[in-house]
C-alpha cells in the first residue's frame, strides 16, 4: 500500500466522520418531538448526555 492511497483512505474517513457529525447535529438541533416523530434513537436523553466528538468515528467501519 503506498503513501498515497493512505493518506487517500484517511482523507475518506475524515470527510465521512465529518459528515456524520454534521447531520448529528442538525438532528439533535431539532425539537425534541420532532426527534421522537423521526426515530431519533437519542431523543429520551438528549439533553442529558452527549457523546464523545473527538475520536468517536475511529476504528468504526
């Protein structure tokens, strides 16, 4: 595997995981009910806790 194709494979993740990021904040700006309407899995304790955002995305595939 060359340097490239790392770094490539790396630039994926990173646009990926920001991706992610982007819609999970959007849905979690909504109100509640309307988490609840959509299957928002988080919306019983959403203002409660938070996940880790730095790191979270690593290692999941």
């Amino acid at each position: 595997m060359s340097i490239l194709s790392s770094i490539g494979r790396l630039a994926t993740e990173i646009s990926a995981a920001r991706a992610r990021y982007q819609t999970e904040r959007a849905l979690r700006a909504l109100p509640i009910e309307l988490q609840k309407d959509i299957g928002w899995p988080e919306a019983a304790d959403a203002k409660g806790s938070f996940r880790n955002g730095v790191g979270s995305w690593a290692g999941a595939k």
